[in-house]
C-alpha cells in the first residue's frame, strides 16, 4: 500500500514522502526508510507527522 508522510525540518518546515506501508493487527503503520534520508533524521528530531493512506479495499 501507499501512502504520503508529512515530517517537520530542521528550520520547522513541512516536507512530504510517497512511502510504502503496512500495517500490524493492532493498527500500527509499519515503513522502512533510510537512516541517510531527510525523512529519518526529521522523525529522529521530531516525531510529530502527518499520514494520508488513500486505500480502497475491493477485496469486500
């Protein structure tokens, strides 16, 4: 699945990545990213974020 997390910057910036995900039974969202990325030094200084999932479940 995709989906769009927004992180804060050094100079408290918004900045946001298409990433891919999962999710736990517990409904915990599940990425991986790279510990040289902007994404993983922004979520080591601040976690705050913002996370949009547009996924459609046609399995219904």
């Amino acid at each position: 699945m995709l989906g769009n997390i927004a992180t804060v910057s050094n100079d408290n910036k918004s900045e946001s990545a298409l990433i891919g995900f999962s999710e736990t039974d517990d409904l915990y969202i599940i990425f991986g990213t790279d510990s040289k990325s902007r994404k993983y030094e922004n979520l080591v200084k601040n976690s705050s974020i913002a996370f949009v999932s547009n996924c459609i479940d046609d399995h219904e």
